[in-house]
C-alpha cells in the first residue's frame, strides 16, 4: 500500500481498496442498494486488505482488526499490531 501511494499510483491504490475491487458481498450490497434506490450501504472488507493483513503477518507483525470507527470519529480504522 505504501509503495503505490508512495508512487503517486492513488487510482491504483483507490481500486485496491474500495468496494468494486475484490469484495464480492459488498458488490453484491451495492448492486442491490443501486435497483432498491437505497443510496446507504456499507462496504465489507476487499480480499486485497486480507492479503496485506496475511503478508504483515508473514513478516512476524500480529495484526487485527478491531474496529471501524464511527461517523465523525478522527480515528478511523483501530489495528492492533504486536
């Protein structure tokens, strides 16, 4: 991830990492939100983020995901990496 971006490849990171990449169940949400006419939906997580979560931890790093922050919080996303 810090590579792309560290190349200025933001579309490229921007597709890696949002819902019409790899997600298929968010896909499939979106799609649904799309013909109901709903505008909300929530994405899931792409298999993209996995892998990266699995290569850090091929590197000895423990990483989990613990929460999603919610509407307005500066934190955003909370990994804990041991």
């Amino acid at each position: 991830v810090w590579a792309l971006q560290a190349y200025g490849a933001a579309y490229t990171l921007q597709e890696i990492l949002t819902v019409k990449s790899d997600d298929v169940v968010g896909r499939t949400k979106v799609y649904e939100a799309i013909v109901k006419g709903d505008d909300t939906f929530e994405a899931g997580i792409p298999e993209s983020f996995n892998v990266l979560v699995k290569e850090m931890r091929s590197l000895g790093l423990n990483v989990e995901l613990k929460s999603i922050a919610e509407e307005g919080d500066d934190d955003g996303l909370q990994i804990a990496a041991e």
